[in-house]
C-alpha cells in the first residue's frame, strides 16, 4: 500500500500529488476541493444506474478517464482516502 505524506511535509499546494499510476501509466487525477465537492453532489443526487453512475464519477475526477475503469476507480479511492 502507498505512504501518503503527513500533511505536515507539505510545504504547499504544489508539492501534492497530481497523478496517480493505472497500468503501470502515469494519469492526471483532479486533486483540489472543488473536486470533492463535486464527487459528494454527485453522490448525493444521483439515481443513475451503476455502470453510469461509476462512469460519471471517473469522469469528475480524471480529464482523460483509462480504458481499465475498475483500475481506474481503485486508485482514485486511494488517492482520495
């Protein structure tokens, strides 16, 4: 499993983490706030079925979602968490 840095080693915004490895490739994740806002509206209005509801999601937090979305899904969670 990944160490994430205390947040005490983070000097700035700069220094966070802006992609995460599907793949074994290197895929740029949205990372700021406004991101987690927009994932928990989602979440919380939503109704859509569940391969559509996992694609919506995928595409609040990637610009360019991976062709393996399960992976891709797994290590946003675990960018997130």
């Amino acid at each position: 499993m990944k160490q994430h840095k205390p947040l005490s080693d983070w000097t700035s915004l700069e220094s966070l983490p802006k992609t995460v490895t599907v793949d074994g490739k290197q895929y740029p994740i949205r990372w700021d706030f406004t991101t987690a806002l927009r994932f928990m509206d989602y979440v919380d209005r939503s109704d859509d079925e569940d391969e559509i509801f996992i694609k919506n999601v995928l595409s609040i937090w990637y610009p360019r979602i991976p062709d393996n979305t399960d992976e891709a899904l797994t290590q946003a969670i675990k960018f997130y968490c």
